[in-house]
C-alpha cells in the first residue's frame, strides 16, 4: 500500500509538472482589454515608422460620380504628389488664433504631416494634412465638428479654410497660398484627423465654387479621394496581436 502510495504521489506530480512546463512551452494569450491596448498603439505609431512616401502616394486614383456628370459610369481621375512638406506643429499648419488649431489643441495634437498633389490637368491643386490626435474619439469628434459630418466620423466637405497649403515652386501649386483655399475635406481614421484644402492653380482667390456644379463637383471628388487614400492605411485594423 505504501509503495501504491509512492507511485500515486509521483504520478500526480509528473502530472503538475508537465502541466507547469506547457505553460511555460505555449504561447501567452492577451485578454481582450489587452488585445485593444495593443491594437491601439500599433495604429497610433504608424505615422512614425510608415515612410512617408507610403503615407503620401506618388498618385491617387479617385472618380468623379457619373450620374452628376450625367454619364452612365463614373470618371476615374488621378492626382499627382508635387511635394511632401516638412512635419510641422499644429500651430504652424493650421495658422494661429484659428478655431482649428483650438480644436486640435484641445484634443492633444501632436503633429501634422503635410504634402501637396494637382489633378491630371493641372488645373486643380490640393494639400492634404495628417493632424496626430490623442486617440480615436478626439479625431472623430474634431471631424463632425468641421463638416457636421455623419455620426460615424466619415468624411464630409466643408467651405471653411482649415490647412494651410504647401505651395511648391516650378510646379502648378506654385502660388497655392491661404488665400487660394477655395474648400476643405475631413474625415477621421484611428487617432488622425486628415484635412484636404483645394484650389485653383492659376492663384484665384477663394470665390464661391458652388455656384459651378461641375468645378464644385471636381474639387470634392479629388479632395474626397486623396483624403481617403490617405486615412485608409493610416486607420486600418492592425491584426490580431499575438504573444511568441
């Protein structure tokens, strides 16, 4: 009996050892608050570790609505990256004393990435700016702010100036100032908040595009499709995190 006793005793702690060492040998499993923490950080690093060649395309395709043109099909264009601007402040982006930059202050703005691109024509020039927020919900609630967008945070036009162009010399933004910003586009993705201002190139004043149906509809089209060609990658849902 006490032999039986013995090997009882030494299979029972073979047992909790072998147990022990699978824990140690599996991989760890993150709980779901953990899984979110993760998932949250690797979208709000990607504007320091992306390129920001891959942040700012060389060209963007997007389409004018055929159905507004009064075509059957819509028209796919393509903007064309002039220049990508230096990483500057809020302050500096946006100008300051501006209703923006208060926006963007308040909810934590860390920086804003800026590039400038022109329509096929060059006819049309446009800077799109990526404002890093504090997370998520500041982003989504500076955008319904700016545009009185949808509840979702996507995005929405508005003829209020917002970003302070990047004029690029030798090129159609050449004389694309504050005072050519004709309107502006915002949508939210993760913690950014990206703003497209457009304008003409041959250096107008801001003037109001929306009594020409079809100028109007160009300049959101483009500023619609580079904005979100831009927040796309930038708030995209990073993969599940997994502990080796």
């Amino acid at each position: 009996m006490l032999a039986g006793l013995l090997v009882i005793l030494a299979i029972g702690g073979l047992v909790v050892a072998g147990v022990g060492i699978s824990r140690q040998v599996m991989p760890r499993s993150f709980t779901s608050v953990q899984r979110r923490q993760i998932e949250a950080w690797e979208v709000a690093r990607r504007w320091r570790v992306t390129p920001k060649t891959q942040i700012f395309p060389i060209r963007i395709r997007y389409r004018l609505p055929g159905e507004q043109i009064g075509s059957d099909e819509s028209l796919t264009l393509t903007a064309r990256r002039l220049e990508i601007g230096q990483q500057a402040t809020c302050v500096s982006a946006v100008g300051a004393g501006t209703g923006l930059v208060r926006l963007l202050d308040q909810r934590g703005c860390q920086a804003l990435l800026r590039a400038t691109y022109t329509d096929a024509s060059s006819s049309l020039v446009l800077t799109v700016g990526v404002a890093v927020l504090r997370n998520g919900a500041s982003a989504t609630t500076a955008a319904q702010y700016l545009t009185h967008g949808p509840a979702d945070g996507g995005g929405s036009v508005t003829t209020r100036p917002l970003l302070r162009p990047v004029p690029v010399s030798g090129t159609p933004a050449a004389v694309f100032g504050v005072r050519q910003r004709q309107l502006s586009w915002a949508v939210s993705a993760g913690p950014y908040l990206v703003v497209a201002t457009v304008g003409y190139a041959d250096g107008r004043p801001r003037e109001p595009v929306v009594s020409d149906l079809y100028e109007y509809l160009e300049m959101t089209s483009m500023a619609d499709g580079v904005a979100a060609a831009v927040a796309l990658p930038l708030g995209a849902q990073p993969p599940v995190p997994r502990c080796p």
